[in-house]
C-alpha cells in the first residue's frame, strides 16, 4: 500500500510541475531594475544636427575694408605726405627659378587723427627696374582702374588683399596683347620695387633677386 502511494505522488509530481512558475517568477524578481531598463527602455534618437549660421568672416589683415560710409569720410580730412608713409613688399627676397614675384603695398597713418585717402586701384603704381632699365609697370596694361576712398585710422597700418603678380617680363603699354615679350634675367639678378598710392610714393624701395 505504502508503495502504491509513493508512485501516485511521483507521477503527480511529473504531470503538475508546481515549481514551473515560481522559477519563472523567481527569474523575473532578480532580474536588477538596470538590466530591466535596458531592456524596456527604446533606444535614445540620434539628435539633428544644429544648423549654425556662420559668423561674419573676419576682414582679411590689414585690408581696408569694409568701405567707411560717406558720411564718416565726410568728416575727416584728407591724408597728406606728413601723415602717411608707403612701404614696397614682396613675398620673397630671393625667388626661384620659375617663381613669380608677388608685390604689395602696406599703408599707415602715422598721425595722431584720422584721414582719408583713395586706396583704389586707380591710384595705385608698382614699378620693377634693374638698375637704370624699367622692365614693368604695372599700370602700362591695367584695366579698369576705380576709386575706393577710405577712413584711415590714427596709427592704422592696411596692406594689399590682393597681391599683384610679377611675370618676370618687359612691360609697356604696346605690349599688352602680346604673347612673346622679354623675359628678365635670373641667375641672381636684382631687382627693386617702388610703388605709389593715393598720390604718394614710398620713400624707400623693395630690393629682391630672381633666381
């Protein structure tokens, strides 16, 4: 009879199970509240990309711009040779073979008030000589020369924005549409740049060798 009884409960136990579920809940209540995050929790989007607006450029160094109103060119007076000085600048003082010059002019008012001067292009001469010889001018082929008046700052220095570009040739004003035009010595030779601007010359020159 006892035998019989332990049969029953075994084959009772194989059939009910009774510890199915509270393994299943035992799973779920020690699973930590971080793994059960991780596992409800949706991905997070990828943010949009802020659009910025991008700020002014700064002005390029020493450029005169942006152009003073008229009104603030009004009022000053225009600049005279005892208040500004004009400097000659290359890139290089020694250029190699194939290197072209790059010439610029830097500008400053030496005086303790503002003035205004025409920095344009039409005002603006850059010179090459070798000794007693001009190889080139570069208003002997300018076009379209223009104007540009501009407020110069008491102790303000401008240069160029754009250089000019020496092509090691002669120069004259029949020879603009030229292909073939003489090209100048190398091998050591030297040259000096002198400019003007604003009806003011600089008081020194520019000394560099074409190599």
């Amino acid at each position: 009879m006892l035998i019989l009884v332990v049969v029953i409960a075994v084959i009772w136990l194989l059939i009910a199970r009774p510890w199915s579920g509270s393994a299943t809940a035992a799973s779920t209540s020690t699973t930590s509240p971080a793994a059960a995050a991780a596992v409800q929790t949706s991905p997070t989007p990828t943010p949009t990309p802020t659009v910025m607006s991008p700020s002014p450029s700064p002005t390029a160094s020493g450029s005169p711009s942006p152009s003073p109103s008229p009104s603030s060119t009004a009022v000053a007076s225009a600049c005279d040779a005892s208040s500004v000085t004009v400097v000659p600048l290359t890139d290089h003082t020694v250029y190699a073979a194939g290197q072209n010059p790059k010439l610029s002019i830097k500008l400053t008012n030496t005086s303790a008030v503002a003035c205004k001067i025409n920095v344009g292009t039409a005002t603006q001469s850059f010179t090459i000589t070798s000794g007693t010889d001009t190889w080139w001018r570069s208003t002997d082929c300018q076009k379209d020369p223009s104007d540009m008046v501009v407020l110069l700052k008491a102790g303000q220095t401008v240069t160029s924005s754009t250089p000019v570009v020496w092509d090691r040739t002669r120069s004259s004003v029949n020879s603009c549409v030229s292909k073939s035009r003489p090209v100048a010595p190398s091998g050591g030779a030297t040259y000096h740049l002198t400019v003007s601007i604003g009806g003011f010359d600089a008081l020194t020159d520019t000394v560099f060798q074409l190599g």
